[in-house]
C-alpha cells in the first residue's frame, strides 16, 4: 500500500481492477437514498459516454517568458468578439493532453507541448474542466484573415484586463500558470509536472487518500479499506451530485454522521483513457483526492470495514511536504462561495432591476455564478437571499421617491405606472437566473431531520437537478462553444433555466425571488397609496363613460398591482375583489342608476331599450380590457340590474302593444334585454301566448262564413295562422325554444278551440248505459282535417288541379296541425272511413301517397295500432284483387264483378248489417262466390255488406243509353221497374219489393228523385214533397223516359252519371252512435293505460298515475279527470288494483 501511495503521488496510476474494489457504488447510493424516501436523481447503471452522458472539457494557460498569455478571440454568435483561453470539449477517443494540443491548434494556430496538469474543475458529477499548461513549439498564430468557425484570432497578452473577455472565472488559473512558470526547479511547495496517467476505466471513480496524525506521537496514518482486499477507499462518482457531495456521503459512509473535521487538499492524480470505441467505451476517469482530517486519530471512529495503517517515517515526512505546500497538489477548484461571487452577481442584478442592457455573458455568468454558490457555499442560498431582499428594497424606495414626488392625481397615477410596469416585466426575468436559488431554499425548508441529519444531505439533493442541468445543456453545444468549463456551464446553466422558466409558466409564479419582489413592492409603495390609485382610476373610468379620451393602460396598471401584489396562494384575487373590483362595480351602478333614470324619462321606453342594450355592450367591452375574466360575470349582473331590472315594470308594458303592432325588431330587442334578468321573460311569454289565442281565434270568427262550410278553407286559414305566429317568433325572438313552447301552447287552445263548431261526446260509459245524454263539446277541428286530407288523396276536382309535389306538402301540413290536435282519436276515426270509401270505390287519386299518409301518420306518433289497421287495409285490397282474378278465370259469365274480400279486424265498424233483397242478377253471384271461397279458406265465414257494395247499370230510354254507377241499395230500387219500366210504383210496394228498412228506403229514393248535380232526375214521383220523411205509403214512383244528360244545355244521347255520391258505410243509427264508440274506445285505451302504468310500477300515487297517463293517452286524446276517476274506481272495483290502507291517494296494482 505505501508503494500505491508513492505511485499516487507521483500522479501514477493503480494497477488494480477498481470497479472490483469500489466501497461504495452507484447502486448502492441510490439504495441508501431511497431508504430515505426520496427518489434517486440518476440510474443505477449510468456509464460516463463522452458527448452523451459526460462532458470532459480542456483549457489551456500557455504563457511566454515575458509571462503572456496565450488568448484567442470568439467567433460563435453568442460571444462573438470576447477573448477567451483556447478550449474546448474533448471529443470521444481523444485523451486529456490530445485535446488540449487540438484546442490550441485550432483556435490560435500554434502548435504546443503539454507539460502538466494545473487544475481540476468540477460542476456536477458529470462535468469536469482540465486545466493545462505547455509549451510553444511551431505554428503562426491565427489573424482575423484566418477567423474561422472556431475563432477570429489569437494573441499574446500581457494584462488580460484590457481585453474584453468571455468571462472572468479564467483569472485565478491564468495567475495559478503564471506563478507555476515562476517556479523555482524542485520546489516542495509546487507539484511536479504531472500529466493524466493513461488508464482506462469503465465508470467515473473518486479515490479518497485521507490523512490523519497521532498528535502524541507525530505518526501518520492513512485509512485503509478492507474490501476484497487492501485499498484506499473509492467511491463511484454520482451523475447527479457535486464532488463534494458525492465525497462527504462517502466520508459519512466511513465515519458516520459524526463526521471528523477533515478538508479536500487538492487531486494527487488523474487516471483517464478512453478505447475510443462505441460497442466498449471505457470514457471513465479515476480521481484521486487527498484529504485531511484535522483531529487526532484517538478521537475518530470507523463504523465501516476501515483500518488505519500507519506510514513509514520516510513516506510519512513526504507526505507531509505535499500537505504542507498549497500547491503541492493540483488544485481542485471549489472557490464558489458567497463572497466570492456576489461582487461580480450584484452589478447584474442591479441592471436588472433597472432595465439596464446586460449582455448575453453577464446573463450567462449570473446563471453559473448561482449555481456554483449553491452548490458548495451551504449558507449561500440564504446569503444570495438577504442580499437580494436588500437590493430589491432600495430599489423600491427609489422608485417611491419617483412616484411620491408626484402630488396631483393623474400624475402620480401615470408616474406608478410607469415604475410598476417596469418592475413588474422585472418580476418574471429575475427570477430565472436564481432557480437554482429556490430549489435550495426549498429543498431545506421542506427536508425532514433523517434527510438533513448530514451536512451535504440537503445540498447534494439539490445540487443534483443544477449539475443535470449544466451537463444537458453542455450537450447541446459544440467544442468550439465550450472554450472554457465555466463558460459552458453559465451558457448552459442560463439556457436550461430559461427554458424551464418558459415551459412551466407556473413556476415563475410561485418563484421565491419574484414573490419577494413583489411582496417588498407591496409593503414599500403600493399598500400606502393603493387607496388614491384606485380613486384616481375611477375617475378616469367615469371620465371615459362621459365620453372624455384618457390612456387605458392607467387603469389597468392598477388593476394589475391589486392581483399580482396579492400574497395569498389560495386565492390571487382575494384583495383585486374585495377593493378594485367592489370599487369598479359600485362605480358602475351609481353611474347608471342616475343615467338610466334620465334616459327613460326624456325619451321614452324604445328609446331606452336602444340605450340599455348599447351600454350593456360597451359595459361589457369594458370589463373585459380593465377587470379580470372572472369580474365579468359580476359586471354584467350589475349592469342588468340598474339598467333593466329597476325599470323592469316600465319595460314589460310596452311588450304587448310591440307584438300586437308585431314590432320585431324592437320585440327583438326587448328580448336581449330581459332575458338578462331571472324570471324577465315569462311575463313576455304569457303576453305572447295571450295574443295569439285572442289573433287566431278572431281571425278564425272573421272567417267563420267561409271555413264552416268548406274543410279546406278552415285547414289553409289554420296554416295561415299558423305560419304567422312563427314568423313572429322566428323575426322576434330568434326561434328561442322558450317562445316556441308557448307559441304552440296557444295555437293548441286556437285549435281545439268550439267557438264555430263543436263536436258533443257523451260524458261517460254511465251516462250512455242509462241511456242519458249528457255531452262534453269537443273540437270539431279533427274531422276537418280528415275531410281535408279525404279531398286530397280522393279523385276530385281540388286534388287534380295539385301537383303530386303540392299534394304532399299540404299533406305534411295537415300533419303539423294535428300535433295541436287535443282529440286525435276522432281524426283516426274519420280519416279510417273516409279510406274505406276510397279504397272500396277505388277512387284513390295516387295509390303511393296514400300509402305515404300511412307511414307519416306513424312517424307524427299516431297509435300503433290504428296505423297498423290502416296498412292492413291496402294489404286487404291487394289480396282481393288477387282473388278476383282467379274468380273471373273460373266463372261463365262474361258480367263483370269485383269482390272485395276484407279483414273484420281491420275494417270492421261495429255497425249492422242491412236486409236488402237483391236483383236476381247479383243474388246468383252470392252462392257462387261463397262456394270459390270455401274452397281456397275452409273455415272461414262471409258476411256481406250490401250497403258498402256498389255497381254500374245501364240505362236505356227514349233519350239516349246511359251508364249510371249506383249502391246495391239504389239498385235494388231500379231495378223493381225492369220488368215494367213504363208504371207507377207505390212506396209500399217498393219497400215490399226491396225488403229495405223504412229510413234506408226513404234515404235512397231521395237519392235517385232529388240528385243535387242532375237537371232531369231519374225516378219521378207524385205527390211533391220537400223531405224524404214526407212520403207516404200511397207515394207513387216511375222512371223518368226523358232522363238524359246536359251538358251545355243541350241533352247528351250517350253519358255515365255517378249517383252513388258519399257511399253509406253504416245505417242512421249506428252514424248515431258513432259518438259513443269513440267514448267507449277512449275508455278502453283509459284502462289499458293504467294497467300498464301499475304493472310496472307496482305502487304509485295518484298525482304521479296521472301525469303518466296523460303522457301515454296524449297522442290519441287527453282523458278528463272525470274520466280518469271512473276508471279507477271501475278498475279497483274489478280487483286490478286498490288503494293503499295507509294512504287512499297511492295505489297497489293487483296481479
């Protein structure tokens, strides 16, 4: 071991494996760190990779004999023109000396001899300077002629302070060069020339010879290793931490926290060499440090497996002289302390503040300077901190003295702002520099007393992040950017921490300096004249709602100084509300509140309405430049409230007469306007809903002539009214889903209104079982837009003049108003007949669209089951047209017939079947067709509906031959006179021969005596009467010989006459009680609906059974509360459901 230590302080290396022989690796630190609950700051298995992972950097001091220095002008962009030392990063499988001849080759032009080492310098674990000094040997030093990308020139210089330089941390290694030159041959105070030992290793190693005496006996001892087997104690150097900090866990390792009084002395020797190649780099270092440690040997304990080994007297005495010399060994640079550095940081920080020019070095270098005093002064973050505090102070009492020699108001406003602009832009660049500054303080105040139980425990922790910092950013940059260590570091190091600063804006905010900055402002200016400020902007603000020009920026200064000087992190804006903001708004309504008054009583409400709208708008373009976001909010119900809601009354009369003179734009602007205010447009609403009930059923009455008797009229004249309100809606208040609501709330009541006609309903299943009639009137709309759609989709004069494209429209028009219908099961039923007739008659104008309506009915919501019926019915006449043509296929005769064979469950009404005794020319057809059909359904039974039936006859007389199309029962009637055309028939003998009831016989004679559309009728009888109920039995009848057609009042030989007319699909009294099935349907749909409410509830109350049923039923009809009580008292009285013992309001359905 004592020929180690020769060999160490020769500056020799080793010959041992030392990754074998490291005490305390990588992974181990990382190990002890985590047990601390914190998490490690670099990988266990981080492998130093030149240009990567570690940045190795050369300088060299290369003096004359007239002691000059050898100095080289920048060229890269960031410090063009500065001199500098030549140096530069080492570039991978160079070694030590190799890149230092390159650096000086390159950037002066002179070819050198390196013949030591003078320094190391270190910031972090991962960047390391070497500081060289040599000899000239050839060359021709560099002229700007020959500035390249490296440099511009070099030259010899003799006192460095009349160049202006890179920067100032190359003055103590140009003088340490300059006194090693001077040097006399073999002095024990200076080391000899020592150069880098070429020795490989894999990782980066701080070997650690720590010296110590026995002061009773002058021995000296050095510590010794006992791991695999005798060593000095090594160390693998942390990524993350400083050396010092690596150096001092380690000392902890050794010795425990009671750590010896003990001092780094200076490197004995450096062991580098790298095998230059990608696949094994071998870019690691070894450096050995010696350390002294003060005490004597007695009173120092080991806790790690260490011995001390006492040196011989001879190395012993040599030992000494190289702890006796400061210069015995190369100097290990960690001379960053406060006192240091402050002197050349303060000037920086003062021109900072000032907003005086700093130039890109001076800003480089405070970012270094920072770092460096954090990193190895342990008081310097808190010194840094005193210092600036009192900087920042006197520079805001300055300022006060500015801005407090201002007495009128507007000035001194404009003289704060002015001074707060500029410190306030101040607040976020001066942080930036010293964040290195707040992870310190931080990292101490919040430390727990495991963590900070070693000196370098908080420091190391957070000199870790910085020294990543430097080592990321000096990868960013080229050798020729790194002429020196120091340089590079501050380049970097002011890099990375504005580009954190930028990336993370939050950080500024909660930046220890910046909160200092402001909170010194706070305390020093603006608490003492923050009241006057805010008075002064005010008045401006009211100065400029008087329409006066003034510079917006005053305002807004001051807004600005309330939220950022505010020292509550919870809450920034808590003084910004309780002051500015509380001033602005009371500003605010005092100001309107007297405007607004005048306003409405000189020009009247439009007028004011046009004002109020105005300055809500300005208002609110002015909250947005001078209050913060969140005030807006505030602002406008501010304004709302003195501006519409203090004259909300005054406002809403005017509503009415606007939407009666149908004002839209003014409606439109009344809108605006209380739609601001809760609750402001329901008094609108209920104007709205008033005047078109009243509009629509006036106008409705003004028409009443016309749209009683025509369904066309009366639907067109709906629409009308209908588009007309919309209209309104739409130009007035924007289709705002509020006003839709009660526009069609109002068109309903128009709708279902009985004022012109009405429909009578009886009441209930038990007035109709005792035979009473008691009726409840009912719109008789629902029928007029059956009777509508029925001359649409029926052949008739209407729908032939419409376009197939016209035809749908007011289709889907009928469909819109019977949204409003209330009473929709009457349409169903109407629409239902008025098909049938179509479909019988075949007089369908379009087969397609009536399959359409069908689909449209089911799209608008109608049942499913009525739609259903009604496809079925097209499905019907289909099958019967099928049938047909097989029927006439197997029949002899050649007379045409169709049968129309249909479904009872589809179309089927209820009513009773008619007695009628049938031509002979038909009767014989019933058997035949019976017999076809059992044949292709057994099982299945016909019933014949003559009184739904029709046909086509001729008709022969003196006249002409005329085709009449007639109903069975009108044929039945002519065809008594077959066999004597020429004679008189009684009533009496009629009804004989016909076998119809009396009302049918009188209601189809009349048809064929007093046809509206005929001027000469078919049947002529005597007496004369006005009434078909006038005949008598003794009424005689007899076919009119000189019946023809004429046209153009001339009679036609030849012609086909339609007598059928509105075909009869039920008997008089079925058509009377029509009224009562729709009742007794709706009754049934009632239950249903309750059934299958209680069915899935199961339990439920009467207000709740209600309101569900009224949703279901509401498509067909809206059942009376008289109804829905009937039926569930019916319903409990049948065992379906009860009422709960406890409350007779809620009901229990019964399986």
């Amino acid at each position: 071991m004592e020929t180690n230590l020769v060999r160490v302080l020769e500056g020799q290396y080793l010959d041992e494996l030392t990754s074998e022989l490291c005490d305390f690796t990588l992974e181990e630190q990382n190990a002890a760190t985590e047990a601390q609950g914190v998490k490690p700051l670099a990988s266990s298995d981080y492998i130093p990779i030149v240009g990567k992972t570690v940045t190795y950097v050369v300088a060299c001091v290369i003096v004359n004999d007239h002691s000059e220095v050898l100095m080289m002008q920048e060229a890269k962009e960031s410090c063009a023109g500065k001199w500098y030392l030549p140096a530069g990063r080492m570039e991978p499988g160079e070694t030590i000396v190799e890149a230092g001849v390159r650096e000086v080759l390159e950037e002066t032009g002179l070819k050198v001899e390196i013949t030591t080492l003078l320094a190391v310098e270190t910031a972090g674990g991962s960047w390391f300077r070497f500081v060289l000094t040599g000899n000239v040997i050839g060359g021709e030093l560099k002229t700007p002629s020959q500035a390249d990308q490296e440099s511009i020139q070099a030259k010899w210089c003799q006192n460095l302070n009349e160049l202006s330089l890179r920067a100032n941390d190359i003055l103590p290694v140009v003088e340490l060069a300059r006194n090693y030159r001077k040097r006399q041959p073999k002095d024990p105070n200076w080391h000899r020339e020592i150069l880098p030992a070429r020795k490989a290793h894999y990782k980066n190693y701080l070997r650690v010879v720590v010296a110590i005496k026995n002061k009773s006996t002058n021995a000296v001892y050095v510590l010794l290793s006992e791991k695999t087997a005798y060593h000095f104690p090594t160390v693998e150097i942390h990524p993350g931490r400083s050396l010092h900090s690596t150096l001092k866990k380690f000392m902890i390792e050794l010795f425990g926290a009671d750590l010896p009084q003990h001092r780094p002395h200076g490197v004995l020797s450096v062991e580098h060499h790298t095998s230059g190649t990608q696949a094994n780099p071998t870019d690691g270092l070894c450096l050995t440090v010696l350390v002294i440690c003060r005490p004597s040997i007695e009173s120092v304990s080991l806790i790690g497996k260490c011995i001390w080994h006492e040196l011989s007297k001879d190395l012993s005495a040599r030992l000494a002289v190289a702890v006796a010399g400061k210069n015995a060994t190369f100097q290990l640079h960690v001379n960053s302390t406060f006192e240091d550095k402050w002197p050349s940081m303060r000037p920086v920080v003062l021109s900072l503040l000032k907003q005086e020019r700093v130039t890109p070095s001076e800003w480089q270098e405070l970012f270094f300077a920072v770092h460096l005093v954090c990193l190895w002064d342990d008081k310097g973050p808190l010194k840094i901190h005193e210092s600036l505090q009192q900087d920042i102070v006197a520079y805001i009492k300055q300022a006060q003295c500015r801005v407090l020699a201002q007495r009128e108001e507007q000035a001194l406003l404009k003289a704060y702002i002015v001074e707060w602009r500029k410190f306030f832009t101040q607040s976020n660049y001066l942080p930036l520099p010293f964040a290195k500054l707040e992870s310190c303080l931080q990292s101490k105040g919040s430390s727990s007393s495991s963590v900070s139980s070693s000196g370098g425990g908080a420091s190391s922790s957070s000199a870790s992040s910085s020294s990543a910092t430097v080592t990321g950013a000096g990868s960013s940059h080229n050798s020729s950017a790194c002429a020196s260590g120091a340089g590079t570091s501050s380049g970097g190091g002011g890099s990375s921490s504005s580009s954190s600063s930028s990336k993370k804006p939050n950080h500024a905010e909660d930046s220890i300096v910046r909160k200092l900055m402001l909170d010194s402002w706070n305390q020093s200016i603006f608490m003492n004249i923050k009241h006057r400020l805010q008075e002064s902007a005010m008045k401006l603000v009211h100065a400029e709602r008087n329409g006066e020009a003034f510079d917006s920026q005053l305002v807004i200064g001051v807004r600005e100084s309330y939220v950022n000087l505010c020292s509550n992190t919870e809450d920034k804006l808590e003084i910004y509300r309780e002051n500015f903001e509380a001033a602005y708004l009371h500003a605010t309504s005092a100001f309107y509140r007297l405007k607004a008054s005048e306003q409405l009583q000189t020009n009247g409400v439009k007028s004011f309405m046009e004002y109020a709208d105005a300055k809500l708008r300005e208002e609110e373009a002015r909250g947005e430049r001078y209050l913060e976001p969140g005030s807006i909010t505030a602002l406008g119900q501010c304004c709302v409230t003195v501006l519409i809601g203090d004259h909300l009354p005054t406002l809403l009369a005017e509503c009415a007469p606007l939407i009666e003179a149908r004002e839209t734009q003014r409606l439109q602007l009344m809108f605006r306007l209380l739609d601001r205010v809760a609750g402001g447009v329901d008094p609108m609403l209920r104007d709205l809903e008033n005047h078109i009930v009243q509009a629509g059923l006036a106008d409705m009455v003004a028409a009443a002539d016309i749209i009683t008797q025509d369904s066309e009229k009366y639907v067109e004249r709906l629409l009308k009214l209908f588009r007309r309100f919309s209209d309104l809606v739409k130009e007035a208040f924007n289709d705002d889903p509020r006003f839709l609501t009660a526009r069609d709330k109002a068109f309903k009541t128009v709708v279902n209104d009985i004022t012109l006609f009405k429909l009578e309903l009886p009441t209930s299943n038990t007035a109709m079982a005792r035979g009473i009639k008691i009726s409840t009137p009912e719109s008789k709309c629902p029928e007029l837009l059956a009777n509508y759609c029925d001359m649409l989709l029926r052949r008739t004069p209407f729908s032939k003049r419409l376009t197939t494209e016209e035809i749908e429209s007011r289709l889907k028009d009928v469909l819109l108003v019977l949204k409003y219908v209330s009473n929709k099961d009457v349409f169903m039923r109407y629409h239902k007949a008025h098909l049938t007739r179509r479909l019988i008659l075949d007089s369908s104008a379009d087969s397609e669209k009536e399959e359409d309506m069908v689909e449209w009915l089911r799209e608008v919501g109608m049942p499913a089951d009525y739609v259903n019926k009604l496809a079925r019915m097209f499905q019907d006449i289909k099958v019967s047209e099928d049938l047909n043509t097989q029927f006439r296929s197997q029949t002899t005769r050649h007379d045409a017939i169709n049968i129309k064979i249909l479904n009872a469950g589809a179309w089927a009404r209820g009513s009773e079947r008619v007695s009628v005794s049938l031509p002979l020319e038909l009767e014989d057809y019933i058997p035949e067709v019976e017999e076809f059909y059992k044949k292709k359904h057994s099982g299945r039974k016909l019933q014949w509906y003559h009184h739904m039936s029709n046909g086509t006859i001729t008709f022969a007389n003196n006249t002409g031959r005329f085709d009449l199309d007639v109903t069975t029962f009108q044929m039945a009637v002519l065809f008594a006179w077959n066999q004597r055309p020429n004679e008189k028939v009684s009533y009496e003998n009629l009804r004989l021969a016909t076998e119809l009831p009396d009302p049918e016989l009188r209601r189809t004679l009349w048809s064929l005596v007093a046809f509206p559309k005929l001027k000469r009728q078919l049947l002529v009888y005597e007496p004369a009467i006005s009434n078909p109920k006038d005949f008598t039995e003794n009424t005689l009848f007899w076919v009119n010989q000189e019946f023809a057609i004429i046209k153009n009042g001339k009679p036609q030989r030849r012609g086909k006459v339609n007598l059928v007319g509105r075909l009869q699909l039920s008997t008089e009294r079925s058509q009377q009680e029509d009224n009562q099935s729709i009742v007794q349907l709706r009754i049934l749909r009632t239950q249903e609906a309750i059934i299958k409410i209680m069915k899935m509830r199961k339990r439920l109350s009467n207000a709740a059974l209600q309101a569900e049923l009224v949703d279901i039923l509401k498509n067909m009809f809206l059942p009376s509360k008289k109804m829905i009580k009937e039926q569930l008292e019916w319903l409990i009285e049948h065992k379906y459901m009860r009422r709960d013992d406890d409350d007779i309001n809620t009901f229990i359905y019964m399986a």
